[in-house]
C-alpha cells in the first residue's frame, strides 16, 4: 500500500525493494533542498546497499512509500554518496533543531519530519513533529507535543549552541559499532562531536575503536578531560594506547591520572613497547588460569559475552600470579580441544606443545608470519623471563598491516562497486538530477 505521507523517523531502516521483489537496501536518511519561498524540496533518499556502502536514490526512481517498505524503478547509482553544497541530511541535522513557532507562543525541537507527495514524485516537507521544553524537573518528564506547518516554525538556533542529537543517536541504535562509526564519519564535523557527546561512554568508546586515528584524535580533543577519561576507560587497553599515543604527552597524561588506576596501568604498559613490535601490538587482557583448572571452568571463560572472539579462541595457562605479568607461562589451550575431553579433565593435560610463544620485542612483521605459516587466531607473548605478558590477535595484526585510511574510501574501491555490482536496470523516468 502506498501513501502521500510519510515520516523521516520511521523510514530510517525501511527495506528498499527493486520491482522485483529484491532487497537491494536500507533507509538510512531523506535528502531535502531549501527553498526561499516554499517548505524544502525532498530530492532523495540515502539508503546503505549490501557491503555496507551508502548510495544516492533519487526520489523520482520511488514508486511507492509505505507499509514499511520502499518499492524503486529506474537505475540505482552504486557510487558511493557524497553531500553537496545546499543539500541537507533530516535525520543527520534537522532532527533536534531548535525553531520558535511563528506565533509567538515559545519555541521547541524538531523530533520528527513529515514529508508530503504533492504531485506525481514530487516530495516536499509540510509538516514538523516538535516537543517543547519540559516543565517539570523531574527525570522522567517531557515537553507536549504538537504537529505544525513547515511555514509555522522560525530557526533559531544561537551560534555556537550545541543541536540535540538524541533522536538521531536513537536512530542509531541498531547499528553495530563499525557501521555506527562509518555513519559519524559522513557528517558534517560539527554534528559528528554533537552525536558523539550524546553516545554513551561505552558506546562511544566501542565506536571510537572503528574509526581511523585522526578522527579519533578530532572527537577526543572535543571531549572534556573527565568524560574523555570516562570512555578511555571502556576502550580496549591496546586501543586506548594507541589513542592516546597520538595525543601530546600533557593531555595523554592528563588522562592517564583521571582513568581508573587497573585500566591506566595497562594501557601505560603497554606504552612501554614500541607500537611495531609484538608488545606494541598486544592485547594484555588474555584469559589466564591454573593448570588445574578444568574443561568446564575454561570453556565458562570463554563463554562471556563481552570477550572478543580471538580472544575467546584459546587459553593462557601459567603459574601463578595470574595477571600480566604472569608466572611462568606454561602453554595454551585452545577452545576446540577443550570441547573434545571431558569436562573434568585439566586444562595442564591439554597444552598445545608444538605453539612456541614470542618476545615482547619481536617485530611485528615476525608475529605476522608466524600467525600466517601456523594459521593460528592468536600468539602468546612473553617477557625475558618467559612470563605471559599478553596476546597478540589477528585483528591487532589486521590494524597493522592495513593502511592507515583502511576504513575510508578509496578509488579502488569505488571501481570495483561500481563494475561488479552494476546499476539495476528497471523502467521509470529520469528527473532533471538522473541517478547523481
């Protein structure tokens, strides 16, 4: 069923159907020019295709909006989007916006947008969604709602002053943090920090980890020292070095004092190493125990959900103390072979003796190879003394290999999107701005 009316808020993450019955993507943000005299013209739709790669469609290839589906015709462009000057993005910055009504009667924030077909795949706004400022102090309040004419709302946002972003971040909620971290990426500076500010600590910190270091460095130095702390804190100890190695030394220290004091020490450990070397590189947080432990003490450690995979993939057994750096270290179990013994057997039976570890100075280029001849998902390392000091992973070695701009786009990739996963031709007209 189609309609004349729709919602930015509740397209955002609409299928997007070919006239074939074939999903070719998701809705991820409606497209508008301004217009001096008239509400902003609906030009198109962003939507994210297969390979997470987000693409123009032009609201003249749309033949039909509703029951929470998109129905195109027409060519869709595969080149990935890019903003031009005079477009704006609703639910990247209008959404949370600040306008007095035309009234007099007090001002209020954009919550939601309602767009309108007002001629054959003409799209334009005609209606806002807005909630006032809340009256009451308490947590749980909120402002009344009320819907109004485009025509009916003045922007007046201040300079300077920060734009909500809690309906856009809410949006957001259902993308896993590299997605998340590639869809900060396409803001504009200034909506990125204020989306950033609005994630929570741990949020913030897992989407941080997926971004390259120069962004990164942007969104920390936006921060203030305490809540920059804060989500340091929730990064990895390997990741939050990294960052902060990119900092001047005053604000990494800075940080490192206000961090919590277990957290601070590994990630100051580790900055100990040099970044191309095997403790560089490593992860201090391996699951360790005892060789007394037994099958179904470690496969419940490797069962927690918040352990990455790699990780999870096999277990540390050294002497005691059981936190790097360790005893002794002894061998590693990996999870496959627990699965095959019986769950009272001890993991000091089950040693994997042929896995030698390597030194906290080795080079990162020798931890490569060695994880690439044995095909092995991790590789134990140890210091002088042979105590386990931590683990290097694949992804660590994945980080170092990849160029630094990995995670941006670049002309190869373009090419090949566009040669092999070629525009799908349908019927349907063109408009004045084709497939962009």
């Amino acid at each position: 069923m189609s309609t004349t009316r729709a919602f930015a808020a509740r397209l955002v993450g609409c299928s997007v159907f070919d006239p074939n019955g074939d999903r070719v993507g998701r809705v991820r943000d409606v497209i508008v020019v301004r217009r001096t005299k008239a509400s902003p013209r609906v030009i198109g739709m962003v939507v994210e295709v297969p390979g997470k790669r987000r693409v123009f469609l032009s609201i003249g290839r749309i033949t039909s909006i509703g029951s929470g589906q998109i129905i195109t015709t027409g060519l869709i462009n595969l080149r990935r989007f890019e903003q031009r000057g005079g477009e704006e993005r609703i639910m990247a910055e209008l959404l949370g916006r600040r306008v007095s009504l035309a009234d007099g009667s007090g001002d209020a924030h954009i919550e939601d947008v309602a767009i309108e077909e007002v001629g054959l795949g003409e799209w334009e706004i005609t209606q806002v969604f807005l909630r006032r400022p809340k009256t009451s102090p308490s947590p749980f309040a909120k402002g009344a709602t009320l819907f109004v004419p485009w025509n009916q709302i003045v922007e007046d946002t201040a300079k300077g002053e920060a734009q909500s972003a809690t309906q856009l971040v809410a949006s957001y909620a259902d993308l896993l943090p590299a997605d998340l971290a590639n869809a900060l990426l396409d803001l504009p500076d200034q909506r990125k920090i204020e989306v950033a500010e609005e994630l929570s600590d741990d949020r913030l910190a897992d989407v941080l980890e997926e971004m390259p270091e120069a962004e990164q460095v942007d969104i920390l130095e936006h921060l203030d020292d305490e809540r920059a702390a804060d989500v340091l804190d929730q990064m990895q100890p390997d990741d939050a070095a990294d960052l902060i190695a990119q900092l001047s030394s005053e604000r990494g220290e800075a940080l490192l004092e206000l961090m919590e004091p277990e957290e601070a020490e590994d990630v100051r450990f580790l900055l100990s190493y040099a970044p191309d070397t095997a403790g560089g590189l490593m992860t201090p947080e391996p699951i360790i125990v005892s060789s007394d432990a037994t099958v179904a003490e470690g496969l419940a450690l490797i069962r927690r959900h918040e352990l990455a995979p790699a990780l999870g993939a096999a277990i540390c057994v050294t002497l005691p103390p059981y936190e790097p750096p360790t005893g002794r270290f002894l061998g590693m179990v990996h999870f496959q072979r627990m699965l095959r013994y019986p769950p009272n057997e001890r993991l000091g039976t089950l040693l994997d003796q042929t896995l030698e570890p390597v030194r906290a100075d080795t080079s990162a280029a020798e931890v490569s190879r060695i994880l690439a001849s044995y095909n092995l998902v991790s590789v134990p390392v140890v210091d002088e003394n042979h105590r386990l000091v931590g683990v290097v992973t694949i992804d660590d070695v994945l980080d170092y290999l990849l160029p630094d701009d990995w995670r941006s786009t670049n002309d190869e990739t373009d090419r090949f999107a566009d040669t092999s996963t070629a525009a799908v031709p349908v019927r349907g007209r063109r408009t004045s701005r084709g497939t962009r």
